[in-house]
C-alpha cells in the first residue's frame, strides 16, 4: 500500500503571501456585504493589504497576493469569469502596473498615500475601461467619471492614510 | 544572478510628489465635472410624430404645435426658450405632468399618441435611450 500523497515543497514565502492573502480575501469580503451607493464605488479596502506587502516585502510578493485574491474572493463570491470577475481582475492588473512604476521613483517622493491615490485611480480607469469597450459600450459612460474619480481620490486617500499608520506601527525599515 | 531590489523607505507624512498627486487628482475631478457633466441650454426643439420626424422647432418663439394622433389630439407648446406637452389625449397624462423642458437632451415621450419631443443643443448629449 502506498501513500498516495502529493507534497509540495513551501519555501517561507509562499506562507506569508498565503497568510497576506487571506487578510486581503477576509478584507474582500467584508466590503461586499457593505451597501454600496451605486455599482463600482467601493473602499477597496483590499488594498491597503496590497500596498503594506509593498513596503514590508517587494513588489513581486504584492503582485501575487493580489491577484491570488481577486481569484479567491470571486471564486468564495461565485463571481469567477463574471463579468464582476473581470472588472476586478482588469483594475487589480492596471493598478499593480501604475504601482509598478510609481515605485521606481525616488522612494522621497512618494508615501503610501500617493500611491495609493495613483493605484485606485488606475483601478477605476481599468474597470471603466472595460466598462466602455465590453459591457456598455455606449459613450453615456463618461458621464460616470466624475463621480468615481471623486470615490477614488477619497478612498485612495483613506487606505493610504491606513497603510501609511499601519506601516509605521510595524516600523518597517 | 542578483535582482535589482527596489527598497521602498516609509517618508514621514506628506511629501510633494502626493501633494502633487493630490492636487494633480483634485484639478482631473473638476476637470471631469466640467467636461462630462454639462447642461446645455438647448435652442431647438425636436417633434417626433408617429416613428417620423414632424418637424424641428426654435425654441424662441412661442408657438402651440396641434397632433392629432390615434388617441386624439396632443398640444405642444413652445416658450420663452422652453417646451412642454400643453394638454394629451392619453389616459396616464404622464408627458403633461413632466411638466417644461428646456436641456439639451431632455425629452419628452407620450406612447399612446406616439409623439415626443427633444431638445436639441449644438452637441447632442448622451441618454439612456440613445442606448
């Protein structure tokens, strides 16, 4: 008889970005039970997670949890390959492009804070994006900009400003 | 192989490239609102009668338009820049009660007299029915 069992080797690593993603799952899921004004305008809370892996490991160990929880959270929500799915998969990817370049400059410039305005931007710009090309494609959708430019702002202010205290009570570097 | 490592250094508090994101955010929002969300005076009225155009009207002058459809007669009136269903023939009466109109885009529908009527400005704005 033989034990059939598969063993993957975990290095450390592999076990933060798992422990990172499920506070960004748990996080997730919070915010879909919040009530929502209108579709789209949510906290993003998520991300503070996000931006916190950033600063503690690198960009790499960020990309990976993020995406491991947008799969994760649609597949708990019963969203996957929605078109909920996509819209999220769309603005995590081109926020953690925008990141990607936002952290190449002088770390003098920027906190948390900005980065986190600069991210939730490209987020809506992603979602709406593809708003525009798949789902309506209609131009009344400009008309919506407004309205999340001023929802990503303040709430890309809030989770910076979360990320920036977080940060510093963990007195990373 | 090493990897070039990106060390990101907390800063304390407010630095000037988030000031600038800020501000930079602040200026695309109002920006955006100016832009996107703009209510034009309209200048012309458009009378949709029976799936055809009837015909465009100047709002500039005041003007009764009598349609005389499968229900009866609606009345549309025209003035002082603005436009309204005076009196249906319809039983809800809801075109009536819509009351003035006077925005680019606004419109006016009354199903039952297949009769509507449009502002028209120099651009055509965006409405749900253009979808």
């Amino acid at each position: 008889m033989t034990h059939s069992i598969i063993k993957i080797k975990t290095t450390l690593l592999d076990h933060q970005i798992a422990q990172l993603s499920a506070i960004a799952i748990g996080l997730s899921l919070i915010e879909s039970v919040l009530p929502s004004p209108m579709p789209g305008v949510k906290p993003g809370i998520a991300n503070i997670i996000t931006l916190y892996t950033i600063y503690q490991f690198n960009f790499k160990t960020a990309m990976w949890v993020s995406v491991l929880r947008v799969f994760a959270t649609s597949l708990i929500l019963g969203q996957f390959l929605s078109p909920t799915f996509m819209l999220s998969l769309v603005g995590s990817i081109l926020s953690l492009l925008t990141l990607y370049f936002a952290i190449k400059l002088p770390s003098k410039f920027l906190s948390p804070v900005g980065l986190s305005v600069l991210s939730s931007f490209a987020h809506i710009a992603g979602q709406l994006f593809l708003v525009r090309i798949w789902l309506i494609p209609h131009p009344s959708i400009y008309s919506l900009i407004p309205i999340y430019s001023v929802a990503a702002l303040l709430f890309g202010f809030i989770n910076g400003w979360i990320t920036y205290h977080l940060l510093k009570r963990h007195n990373s570097i | 192989m090493l990897r070039k490592k990106i060390t990101l250094k907390l800063q304390a508090k407010f630095l000037i490239g988030d000031s600038l994101i800020i501000l930079i955010s602040l200026i695309f929002i109002v920006f955006a609102f100016k832009t996107f969300w703009f209510f034009e005076t309209g200048s012309v009225v458009q009378v949709n009668f029976q799936g055809k155009t009837y015909g465009n009207f100047s709002l500039f002058q005041n003007k009764k338009i009598n349609l005389i459809g499968k229900e009866g007669e609606s009345i549309i009136e025209i003035k002082e820049g603005r436009a309204r269903f005076k009196s249906a023939p319809c039983k809800n009466q809801y075109c009536v009660q819509q009351g003035w109109i006077h925005l680019t885009g606004q419109i006016l529908i009354c199903i039952p007299n297949e009769v509507s009527i449009e502002i028209l400005g120099k651009s055509k704005a965006y409405d749900s029915l253009n979808y």
